[in-house]
C-alpha cells in the first residue's frame, strides 16, 4: 500500500496547487493589487450610484465619470478626490458628507482597501430640469 503526502501547494493537489485542508497562510500566498484606473472606476459608480440615491435626480444630473474621480493608493490604503455636480437646491454640506461616508464605505467592501480619506470637489450647481451647461 503507497501513501502519497501532499504538501499545501504542492503540484500533486487535485485543485491545481491549492489544498483546502492544508491552505498557505496569507503572507506566503502573496497580494492582490488592484491598479488606481480600476479604483477610480469603482469609486465613480460607487458615487454616481448614491448621488442618484441622495438627490433622487436622474442619473444625467448625477453622473460622474472615472475622469472625475483620482485615486492614489498604497499600501492598501486609498485616497480618492472626486469632483462632481449637485442639483439646486440642495444642502450641501449635508450631501457631501453623506456621499464621502458612503463612498468610503462601499469602495472599501468592494476593494479591501482602507479608505484613508475622500475629498469632494463640487464644480457647479445644477438647476433640475435644465442642461447641465447653461450660458
């Protein structure tokens, strides 16, 4: 009778080198990395998502692109800066603060990474029912 021993990661696992009874430990299995553009990505639909929520404007109104949205990240820690219009008339501060905790909140569920700080930017205000360019 032969008995084979398998090691954790060992080729001989039936998962491809993963064993689930005897799995690495976190620091020998390595890191993900998720890029700053993808960050940015999450971050504008994470906004767009609870402006439409906080205003109860169309989404055209609320819209933010990746563009609108820098992240900086390291270490597993993210900045984010994201620039955005509200509709008129609106509490302000009440908004802004409401969108950081959530952005910061849901990026940091979707991404694992430790939100260190989100800070707002608001271009201009947007008069429901207009364009958000009027001359």
């Amino acid at each position: 009778m032969s008995t084979t021993i398998r090691n954790a990661g060992s080729a001989e696992s039936p998962h491809g080198g993963y064993d689930a009874e005897n799995p690495l430990p976190p620091a020998v299995r390595g890191a993900t990395v998720i890029p700053d553009r993808v960050v940015a990505r999450i971050a504008a639909r994470v906004a767009s998502t609870a402006l439409h929520r906080l205003t109860h404007q169309p989404h055209a109104h609320a819209a933010l692109t990746a563009s609108g949205v820098r992240t900086t990240t390291y270490d597993g820690t993210a900045q984010l800066a994201l620039t955005v219009d509200l509709p008129y008339p609106t509490d302000i501060a009440a908004t802004c603060g409401q969108l950081q905790r959530e952005v910061a909140e849901r990026v940091a569920q979707l991404t694992g990474l430790d939100i260190s700080e989100v800070t707002l930017t608001v271009q201009r205000l947007v008069v429901a029912g207009r364009s958000a360019r009027v001359r």
